[in-house]
C-alpha cells in the first residue's frame, strides 16, 4: 500500500511538474523599443551662448529610457537610432573636423546610453570617410554595430558597414536589420562614398529578412530603415517607409527616419513609427508575444510617438560630458562678424529675404556662375542684429553642402523653377502655401504644415522675375530678364550655383523639374566648390558686417516676388500665422 502510494505520488510529481513547465513556458512576453532618429547633433540639452538649458538631446532621451528600464526592466527594453546623428549641430561639426584627434563623441554618448545600434544615414556619409570609418569602428569597439546592409562594397559586394545583429531581449531572440538611403549617390560627391554602392530598398530589404530569419530564427524582427515614411506611392525614392510597410513579409517593427516628421501607423500585424528629428521626440513601441513550448503563438505591437521634455535630464550624464560641452562652447561662441539686421528663415517662404539674399549672393560670386538656386535650410530660424559668431552659421547653414555650378538652358531653368513654386504653393482657395492638416502624432491636436519639405523651396537670383500664384500649376513663372538687365533666352546656356544636394537629383528638381536626365546631369557640372557653410563664413570674415547693401544688390541678385501682391501677402501671411 505504502509503495502504491509512493508511485502515484511520483506520478502525481511529474505531473505537475509538466504542467509546470508548460505554464512557465506558456507566457507573454513583452519587448519595449525606443528609437530615435535625425538627431543631427542635438547632444547637449544647453545652449551653446548662454548656456541655458532649453534644447531637447540625447540628454532628454536618457531619463525617458532609464525610467522606461528602471519600469520595466533593462533586459526588456532595445534603444535603437534610424540614422543622421553625425551632422547638423555645432556639437557634431567640432568632433568631426576640429577636435578629430581622440575618440569621437558620439560613440562616447551612445555608449553611455546604452544604445544597442546606431543606422547609417546619408548625412553621416556626408561627412566623409574619414569620420564616419573612425565612428563605425568606435561604435563596433563598444559593442555598437553602425548598420547599412544595402551599402555594399564595389569589390565584393559585401556590406560596407554590418548587416544586422541579435539580441537578447525579453526572453526572445531579437533581430535588429539596418538599411541606410539608398539615393545617396545621386546626392552626395563620389568622394564621400568612394568604394561603395547602395542597393535599392526594394527587394534588398526583403532578401535580408529572409536570410536572418531563415539563419537565426528570431522572435521579433525589426528593420530601420533611413528612408522617409512617405505615401506609400512608391514615387520618392528617398522615402520608402509606407511602401517597405506594405510589402514587407516577417518584419514586426519598421523603424523610420530621414524626412524629420514623426508619425506611428500600424499594418497588417506590423506597425512603423518614425520619431521625427533633433530629440523632440522619441518612437515607442511595445511588441507583446505569446510563446507556448518554444513556439510564437501570437503577437501584438503598439507603437507612438513620444514627445521629450527638455527639462528632464539626466544629470549625470550632463555633468559627465560637461568638459566636452565647454570645448564645443569656447568653439562656437568664436566671434565671425556682426549682423545689422535681423535675419529669419521663415520669411524666405513669401518672398525674398536677407536670409536667401545672403546664400545667394556667396553662390554667385563665385566666376563660373551667373544665377543661383537656393532654399530655406532651416526650417524656423532667427539669427538676431549684432555680433555674430560660429553658432549662427549652424543657423544660416546647418548642412555641409557642397556647392556645384551645372549648365542648364533657360527652358530648364524655366521649368525648375515651376517644379520648385508648384510644391510651395498652390492656387488660391482657402489657401495660397500648400499646406496641409493633420493630427499632431505626439499630442492629437491639429497641426499645420507644409505638404512638400522647405529644404526644396529654391528661389532663384540673377533674373528679375514674378510668381503668379493665380495661375495653375506649371504656368506661374514668368521670367523678365537676367539681373542686369539683359533679356533671358529660353535657348542659351547659363551656369547656376546650387548646392551639391539639388545638383545630383535630391528633391528631384533637376531631373523632375529641369528635365535632366541622371546620365546626363554629372557632364553639366562645371565647377565644384567646397561646402558652402565655409563660404559663407568666410565672406563674413572679408566683409565684416552683414548689411543689406552686402546681402541684397539687385543688380546682382535680381528680385522676384508673387502675384498680385496684395492678395497673395495677405494669404501667405495667414497661412504662415497657422503654421508657425
């Protein structure tokens, strides 16, 4: 009786132990992934004049995700980055090209933050190899990969950069693949991407998945991607997130960036989220899976935009980096000049102004040039009257352009122009700017902006010439003559200044607008210059104060303005008060 006993005990022991086993095994698992992206340098959460700290940063980022960890617990949580962190802030530029001498910052940061995988975007190619070879190789000796599948070597056709990497997280395997733009050549000199191709997003994507998935067999795949989220038309090369969401197979989470708008859909099982630029925000999601016995039963993701608050910092991160914001201070605040009179970004979009005025005028010094094609590259900017030091130059020109002069005939530069005016504005009904509402992604409420990205609002100078925004699309630049004077022939060859950027397709006003074809654009460059930020600098330091004698001869520069006056400035005033 005794031993009957013992054995079903036993049995009764095995038993449970087996349910055991199966509801430990029987369990949701949740992963929390925090992403940001087009950071462009907004590492210190202190302003670099006064010292004030009212900037959102990385800073901000690392109390969000630390409380997030110290909620959740480290080992649930992936902090990854879409690309664009090495360009674009003072901060950026002295680790790059002044202090290159010990370990860049950025690895340091990241580091620091925790971040489990930087993306490479084409703003970090943009500064060149020697920057972005030492930062890849800093990040990797940290345990951070700088991800680029699609950015292949041209002697092998291996990736330049690492693929993918997998991770540990909430008791799952985690694969993490990164993909950078892959219009990069049709933006930037070969110089700066020498040794490399960039595969198209579509399939290369795809093909990576499957390799991973088939090799590791993760849990949950996530892919970021800098590439604008897009529409989902399949149109704009450079912003492919809606077209990589929809066709996408085996990809949980698509993590978004370059075009600076944050936004957050799900799909089909599948969710994107893009957190938008310089650390105002971040993308959050959490993917919710149920494995019984090893298996993926299900999963669920949620994802959204989370706003940062500047004034929650973690403070020992400040102070930790405080000797390296005070060398990156002494730096900026070296004086360049004096302004004598206020300069805004914003007023570029209803009309000529200082701010253009003064890219214009140092595109067209230059021999070869006779016009210039120019747009706002802050989006809301002011540099104030009075002393200006390197700071503002971050302002005046936050990207490291370089400066192309291309030939074109006056029908091209006709049609550009239009291309250009036909995303900026529209024919009147209720409104003159093309504008558009949506719901703000961080807070719900209504939010105005442009359609198209400001950064291709150029306006030209070296012609006298009027916008008619009562015409409709195509028919609204009507083009008098060259600044001085002379007629403009819609036959003759003239050489236009533009940035390196528009020279090779970005924006798609030269092989769009201009109707120049890719094959054909390389052989119309005549000139290259070096980055334009440096030209304007130094022809403040040649003139000594900025004035509008210096910065708005017509006879140089030409004028244009919309048409009819009156009515258009009225409109345009009242979109812009719902914009900004």
């Amino acid at each position: 009786m005794k031993r009957m006993f013992r054995n079903l005990l036993a049995v009764l022991a095995v038993v449970l132990s087996s349910v055991m086993t199966v509801s430990l095994d029987a369990k949701e698992r949740r992963l929390y992934v925090v992403t940001t992206g087009d950071v462009h340098g907004a590492w210190f959460n202190k302003n670099y004049i006064n010292g004030a700290p009212d900037r959102t940063s990385l800073m901000s980022v690392k109390y969000y995700v630390d409380s997030l960890r110290a909620e959740v617990g480290s080992e649930n949580v992936l902090l990854l980055d879409a690309g664009d962190c090495l360009q674009g802030d003072n901060a950026a530029y002295y680790f790059n090209y002044v202090d290159t001498t010990g370990e860049h910052l950025f690895p340091r940061l990241v580091s620091y933050m925790g971040y489990d995988a930087v993306v490479v975007g084409n703003h970090d190619v943009e500064t060149g190899h020697a920057v972005y070879d030492k930062v890849c190789s800093e990040l990797c000796a940290h345990g951070i990969p700088f991800l680029g599948a699609n950015a292949v070597r041209v002697d092998d056709g291996k990736p330049y950069f690492p693929a993918y990497n997998i991770y540990k997280r909430a008791g799952m395997k985690v694969a993490v693949l990164g993909f950078t733009n892959a219009n990069m050549k049709a933006w930037l000199s070969e110089g700066l991407w020498k040794g490399m191709d960039f595969k198209s997003l579509i399939p290369c994507v795809q093909e990576w998945v499957d390799k991973v998935v088939a090799e590791h067999k993760p849990d949950v795949v996530i892919a970021a991607v800098h590439s604008g989220t897009g529409s989902g038309d399949g149109k704009v090369l450079e912003s492919q997130g809606i077209d990589l969401l929809h066709s996408l197979k085996g990809v949980d989470l698509l993590v978004t960036a370059h075009d600076h708008a944050p936004y957050s859909v799900k799909y089909s099982g599948s969710a994107l989220v893009n957190s938008g630029s310089k650390a105002g925000n971040v993308g959050y999601a959490e993917i919710t899976v149920d494995k019984f016995l090893g298996k993926v039963r299900s999963k669920d993701i949620d994802a959204k935009v989370v706003r940062m608050d500047k004034r929650k910092v973690d403070d020992f991160m400040v102070a930790y980096f405080e000797e390296d914001y005070q060398k990156v201070c002494e730096f900026t605040n070296k004086r360049v000049g004096s302004l004598a009179m206020d300069m805004r970004t914003r007023d570029a979009y209803k009309g000529m102004s200082d701010y253009i005025n003064l890219v214009h005028t140092v595109q067209i010094s230059v021999p070869e040039a006779q016009m210039s094609f120019a747009a706002p590259l802050t989006f809301n900017g002011t540099v104030k009257s009075g002393e200006l030091v390197f700071n503002d130059m971050f302002t005046i020109y936050p990207y490291e352009n370089q400066m192309f002069v291309v030939k074109m005939r006056g029908s091209e530069i006709k049609n550009y122009l239009e291309y250009s005016y036909d995303g900026w504005i529209q024919t009147p009904g209720e409104h003159v700017l093309r504008i558009k509402s949506s719901p703000d992604a961080r807070t719900g409420s209504e939010r105005w902006s442009f359609v198209g990205r400001s950064y291709n609002f150029d306006s030209a100078a070296g012609l006298v010439y009027t916008v008619d925004v009562t015409k409709p699309k195509g028919s609204r630049v009507a083009i008098k003559s060259l600044a001085s004077g002379e007629p403009f022939d819609m036959n003759a060859w003239y050489n236009v200044a533009m940035t390196s950027y528009r020279a090779n397709g970005g924006g798609n006003l030269i092989p769009e607008g201009a109707g120049i074809k890719d094959v054909e654009a390389e052989g119309r460059v005549v000139a290259r210059y070096p980055e334009i930020r440096n030209m304007i600098y130094d022809y403040i330091l040649k003139v000594g104060e900025l004035n509008k004698s210096n910065v708005g001869d017509s006879s140089i520069l030409g004028e244009w303005h919309f048409i009819p006056e009156e009515m258009s400035a009225e409109m345009i005033d009242a979109d812009m008060k719902l914009i900004f």
